[in-house]
C-alpha cells in the first residue's frame, strides 16, 4: 500500500459534473482529490481487504439471528419496542439487503481494524462504483498509471444484479431528503442501476411520503410505495409522524427494517463480546454510568451517528478531539482508540463495499485528522 502523489486530469471537474458527479466540491473545498492516489498489490487487495470483509459480513448476519430473538438486545440498542416485531418480521422473511459499507484502518502491514459498518444509509457510492473507474479507465489511457492497472470495483455490476434478483414488481420509488445534493446524486446513481436492471422508478424526497386512509405508503401522487429505496435512517423513521404505521404497511424498504440492527454503533461491542480475540476486530464496550473502561484511550461513539458526528477521542482518559452533531441521546459505546495510518501526514480510511451481503469493491476516505467527516476527500485507488 502506497501513496503516490499524480496530476490531476485538466478537465476533471467538467467530466464531473456532465456524469453527474456535482457534489466533487462541498462547501467550497475539494472532495474528490485525484491528485493522489493509493496503491495495493493483489494480495494486499484480496487477503487483506475483501476476505476479511466478507467474513465479518457473514458475523454480522449471525449477528442479526441472534438479535432478533432478544427482546433485551433490540432494546440495548435503542431500538423501540413498537419497532421488536417489526425488525424480527423482517428477519424472518429473510427481506433482502441492498448493501453496506465497513470502514477500516489499514496501512498494508496488517490486518485491517474495524471502526464501524455502515449499513442502512451508506454514502460515498457513486464515486466508489462508477467515478473513480472513470478515473481508472483515463488515467491508464492517458499514461498516468500503468496500462496494467486495476482496480478492486465490481460495485456497479453487483448494483445492477442485486435488482435483477430482487423481483421487484411494478415501480420501485427511490427518496432522499430535499436538502442534500449528495443524497439526490447518490439515490439518481441507484435508481439508473435499477433501471438498468429493468425497474420502473420514481424518485422523490422524503418530506413528500404520506399515508393513505388505509395506513399505507403514498407518493405526491398518492400512488402506492410498494417498492422503497430510502436514503434516510431507520432511527428517523421510527421516530416520524408515520412511525405507528410501519410495521403493518405493505411497503417492501431498502434497506429492511433488520439493518435497524447493523446500522447501530452498538453491534461493536456485541461483536467484541462474541469474537474477543479476532484480528479485524477492536476492543469496544457498552458506556455505563459508574462502570470504568478497561483502557484509557479510546472513542466514544453514539448508538446512532453519522458523518463523524458527535465523536470524542481519549487519551490517558483525556479528551482531546471532539466533534459537535445531534446525536447521543441513545446512549454510547467506547472503542480502543486505533487511530488511522498516516501517509505523508494524511490518514485513509478504506470504505469496504458489500453488495447483497457480497464484498465487491472499496473506496478510500482522507482527512488530516483522526476523525473522518462530511469534509473528508475521496481518493482513487488501483492495483498494480
């Protein structure tokens, strides 16, 4: 694994944009950032990122069979009551799952360490599955990269299968919220993949989702939502003006109300309680009033947080770096602090994709500091 300093194409911000990509900029500094980029051998690529990823995706489904079955774990995960039946109906149905995202620390040298998955609202996904293969494809035209260069990224073609065996019958909405171009890009890129596949889609915000006289999933046009893709958080849903009348609605959601479980912070110290010594795995722990931590550096988590959002770092029970947000009401969990590797003063967090519970592709997250937030740039990756 190596970080390579490259020019970056002239035109890039122009190919941006006419593929759609409008969020390469946010809040006026760069995001996507292709004047670096990093490099990995295969082995590093399938030993080290991709089987680790599928075994820990196989732990998690485990993970989500015995929880379903615990009233008590649901509720240690803030799940509410109302919402038991409805995540373990779910369950039961086997409703299938879109994807996901596991990031990682890695530095090539060993194994990679879990900081979270992320589940049920994953973002960073047009430019894993589709713009940085552009920049692959470019980059090995133009003599940028050498012609042999690969790249770990089925992601796009495991989309596209996904809904082919998903059976989806008559038209399948997509929503997002109204204010973020990032979402919109992100559910346009997923509806093109369904439609791909040849589903009939409707996109549409959030804010516009109703309820009929019958308790049911309406659009602004009061046609049925049978088929939903949400980007927007279980934990918000539940907590809505249609909540009560989830779990008797007929809408199939993307993800299932089962990744209520994956989604949450929580699945971290339960996976450290059942698999303690396993290499991909950090010590992490349940917060409790009175209850000291066994180590004094380490991360606190919200139950439910995202985008780097309400984090604290700990050293020597210190805290020394904290970011501000709206979560934490749930509850937290501590994580041993493993800060990310540092390359030339910058720490990557590798973004591990699965696709219908399949590991398929990754991208890259870089910032400066230990946290990685809404502000971190994308950078491309390829094998040599």
């Amino acid at each position: 694994m190596k970080r390579t300093t490259l020019t970056p194409r002239p035109d890039w911000q122009e190919k941006a944009e006419n593929a759609g990509f409008i969020f390469h900029h946010v809040d006026g500094d760069i995001y996507w950032d292709e004047s670096v980029c990093y490099t990995f051998t295969l082995e590093e690529i399938e030993r080290d990122i991709e089987a680790p990823t599928q075994e820990l995706a196989d732990m998690c489904l485990a993970l989500v069979d015995e929880v379903t079955a615990s009233p008590a774990l649901m509720s240690r995960l803030a799940i509410p009551e109302a919402m038991h039946g409805m995540v373990r109906e779910s369950w039961e149905r086997r409703e299938p799952s879109l994807y996901g995202r596991f990031d990682f620390a890695y530095n090539g040298q060993g194994p990679v360490k879990l900081y979270e998955y992320n589940a049920d609202t994953p973002t960073a996904l047009y430019e894993a599955a589709y713009f940085q293969w552009l920049w692959l494809e470019d980059a090995r035209a133009s003599g940028l990269i050498p012609a042999a260069a690969d790249q770990y990224n089925a992601i796009q073609e495991a989309l596209i299968a996904a809904f082919e065996g998903f059976g989806v019958e008559g038209l399948m909405h997509f929503a997002c919220v109204a204010d973020s171009s990032e979402d919109y890009a992100t559910v346009h890129y997923l509806r093109d993949c369904a439609e791909q596949a040849g589903i009939r889609t409707r996109q549409l915000y959030m804010e516009d989702i109703g309820l009929d006289a019958h308790n049911q999933l309406v659009d602004v046009d009061d046609a049925a939502i049978r088929w939903l893709f949400k980007l927007y958080p279980w934990e918000f849903m539940v907590r809505d003006a249609y909540a009560p009348a989830l779990p008797q609605c007929d809408t199939i959601f993307f993800e299932p109300p089962w990744k209520m479980i994956l989604s949450n912070k929580g699945i971290l110290p339960l996976l450290y309680e059942r698999y303690p010594n396993h290499p991909n795995i950090l010590p992490a722990w349940f917060v409790e009033e009175g209850k000291p931590l066994p180590v004094a550096d380490y991360v606190l988590k919200p139950l439910f947080s995202r985008e780097g959002a309400n984090i604290r770092v700990f050293k020597d029970n210190q805290q020394v770096l904290g970011t501000e947000g709206i979560y934490g009401a749930e509850g937290y969990i501590a994580q041993e602090l493993c800060p990310p590797p540092y390359f030339d003063g910058h720490g990557p967090v590798i973004g591990s994709w699965v696709v219908n519970n399949e590991a398929c592709g990754m991208g890259i997250r870089e910032d400066d500091g230990p946290i990685t937030g809404n502000l971190s740039r994308f950078v491309p990756h390829y094998i040599e």
